[in-house]
C-alpha cells in the first residue's frame, strides 16, 4: 500500500461508531482538508461498513496501519497516552513528527509507575511537536515532567455535531411540572465488574433513597451494565437498561431525562486512574436537556458553578438524595439548572472552542515542520 502522505491520525478505535467524540473530531478534520487519512489498527472488514454507511464520502480515507502506511506522512495525530506509546516506535524509524491529545484514561495513570515510563517517553521524543491536555492536572503534570513541551489546554471533549443544532437541548418537560416521573439516568463504560469507578453502585443506591423519599422515578442504565452485576431485584419496575448506544440512539435517550447522575470516583479502577470532568457521557446528556449531577474529587471543574448549572456532589448515596431533592424543591427545580447547564455546555463545547481550536494546533504543528523541512540546517 502507498504511503497516504501530508497529515494522518493514527488510532486503534476509529472507526468504531462507539467512539462518538473520535467519530466528530477525525471526520470534521477530514472534511477540512487537514487530515489526509486515519490509519486504525481496528479489523476494517468488521467496523468500516457500518462507518461507511453513514460517512460514506470519509470511506476510502480510512486505512489498515502499517509502518509501511505511515512512511511518508508528514505529520501525525493522535489521541490518548496508550496510541502514542504504541506507535512511538514506527514514529521514530519513519522520523515522523506528531501532535497526542491526553484525554483521562487511555493509559493516563499519573503516578502509576508504567504510565509514567510511557508518559516520559513520548514527552522526550524529539519528534513531538505539541500536547493538548483536556484536564487541568494534566496539564500541570506535563509541565512538571516536560517544561520545554508545547502545551496546548483545551478543556473538554469533542461531541457529535448532531448535539448542537439549533434550539437542540431547550426542553420544558421536567419533573414535576414537566414530568410525572423523576427520570435518572446513569450512563458509563464498564471497566469492573461492578462499576465502583463510575459510582454505578452509589447511583442505585441513590435510586433507592430517592424512592424512599417518595419520589416518583424511572432509573436508567446505558452502558456495559446489566441486571447481573449487583442485586436490583429490589428496583424491578424502575430500572431499566440500554446497553451500549450509538451517538444518533443516545440522543434520543437524553432528550427523555431530566437528571444525568454520575458519581465517579478516582483510584477505583486502579490506584492511579482518574476520569475527567464531567464524564463525556454526562456533556452529552446536558447537550440534550438533561441536568447534571456529577462529582469533582480531583477539582478540576474550571467551567461551572455548582448549584447554578451542575450539582457538584460527594460519590455517596446520601449526598446525591439530599441535593437533588433541594433541588426540585427549588424554584425552578431541575429545569432553572438543566438550561443553565445547557448553556454552559453549548458554549464550551461546541464546534468554535473545540474543533476550531485543534485545527489550529495541528495548523501550527503542520507549518512548522513544513518551516523545518525548508530550513534542514535550523535545529
């Protein structure tokens, strides 16, 4: 196979429907013209078709990688401290320069001792030419390691721009006014059995103080999760689970719920692990409508006031019960915060602070090495 040449993303996901934040970014930056190609390490004969199907003018621009394939590029694009390590090798026999996101998780275990030798690595590659950290103590951790490393902050999460249509998220339908029934939604990964790293237990839990309270509710689970992994016998009629949705079902969900509740802890899935805030899931909810109820151990939080446009709770039962019934007894309850969140989300995550600001990292990256190449003898 020929080498796509100009600028690549190189990734294992892609092109993954699951993936919705990998799906936004790497089309829209193909659609730009900045991106030549995305090179996956994912078996194209399982995941393209149903890629294809909805993107099909992106289809033949989505290659198997090979060190073969990425002789040639002029610069690559990747996301997460994992894909980074893993092509840093063929990065270096290629002698191509590149530019990592460093989203929470992938990998990104600060302190944890093999994610920091990872982390070391990529950062001394002289063949790096920029960072964008998405968390705040990401960002101080790579300026820590790495002071002469080109950080680019960005914060947040790419999302589908099937959320920010016009008027997409206004909403009135809230319990009680709106609402006959409280609708929770708890929507996560599963990466342990059972979901301490999420809070999934601490959200039926807060189901289950919620309904002691008196309250009418629906509980909803999107995700790997199912009946088996802790007991919910005790919830049947109230409960009910999604599995794993794609970006287009998924918003149709949200549109349905008045709070997304995401309990998350760090050092669950292991000791070094954190997520970022909030959860993408939880952008995603707000974008349609939904209010959110999320927690900030690490406090990271830098873009929302608590109790305004989120509630920002302790990962217990307790506190969860306790603030969202302050809040629907609250003038303008859930809805007043909902819309509020909405606004917030739309302006920080939308296509202007997000997509527009990579664009402009990888422009830069991009001109600079074309600078080098023209000047061999300019260190």
């Amino acid at each position: 196979m020929n080498s796509p040449g100009g600028v690549v993303i190189l990734d294992d996901i892609f092109p993954n429907l699951v993936t919705g934040f990998r799906v936004a970014e790497f089309n829209w930056l193909m659609k730009r013209g900045a991106v030549s190609h995305v090179l996956t390490t994912q078996p194209l004969l399982l995941q393209l078709p149903d890629y294809a199907a909805l993107y099909p003018e992106f289809e033949d621009r989505v290659r198997a990688y090979s060190r073969e394939a990425l002789a040639g590029a002029s610069l690559a694009w990747m996301t997460f401290l994992n894909n980074a390590a893993y092509f840093l090798d063929d990065l270096e026999a290629t002698e191509t320069p590149f530019v990592v996101t460093l989203y929470p998780g992938g990998g990104l275990d600060l302190g944890d001792p093999e994610a920091e030798r990872k982390l070391e690595s990529v950062l001394a590659s002289p063949l790096l030419r920029g960072v964008i950290t998405t968390q705040p103590v990401v960002t101080a951790r790579i300026r820590e390691l790495a002071p002469k490393v080109v950080v680019h902050e960005i914060l947040g999460v790419v999302v589908n721009p099937i959320y920010l249509g016009p008027g997409a998220g206004f909403r009135r339908d809230y319990f009680p006014s709106g609402s006959p029934t409280l609708r929770l939604a708890f929507a996560a990964h599963k990466y342990t059995q059972h979901g301490e790293d999420k809070g999934y237990g601490v959200f039926l839990d807060a189901v289950r103080g919620l309904r002691e309270e008196g309250l009418p509710i629906e509980a909803h689970v999107v995700g790997g999760f199912s009946p088996d992994d802790l007991d919910v016998s005790d919830l049947d009629g109230i409960l009910t689970f999604h599995g794993t949705l794609k970006t287009k079902e998924l918003k149709g969900f949200f549109t349905g719920i008045d709070l997304v509740v995401s309990p998350n802890r760090p050092g669950a899935l292991s000791e070094n692990a954190f997520d970022g805030f909030p959860l993408g899931s939880v952008v995603e909810a707000a974008l349609c409508g939904a209010g959110m109820v999320a927690t900030d151990a690490l406090d990271q939080n830098r873009l929302f006031m608590d109790g305004r446009n989120i509630l920002i709770v302790q990962p217990s039962a307790a506190d969860i019960v306790h603030r969202v019934r302050e809040l629907i007894d609250a003038p303008g309850g859930i809805g007043r915060l909902a819309q509020a969140g909405l606004a917030v989300v739309r302006r920080h995550y939308g296509v202007d602070s997000q997509l527009w600001a990579r664009l402009r990292v990888l422009e830069s990256a991009a001109a600079a090495v074309r600078s080098s190449e023209a000047s061999p003898g300019t260190p």
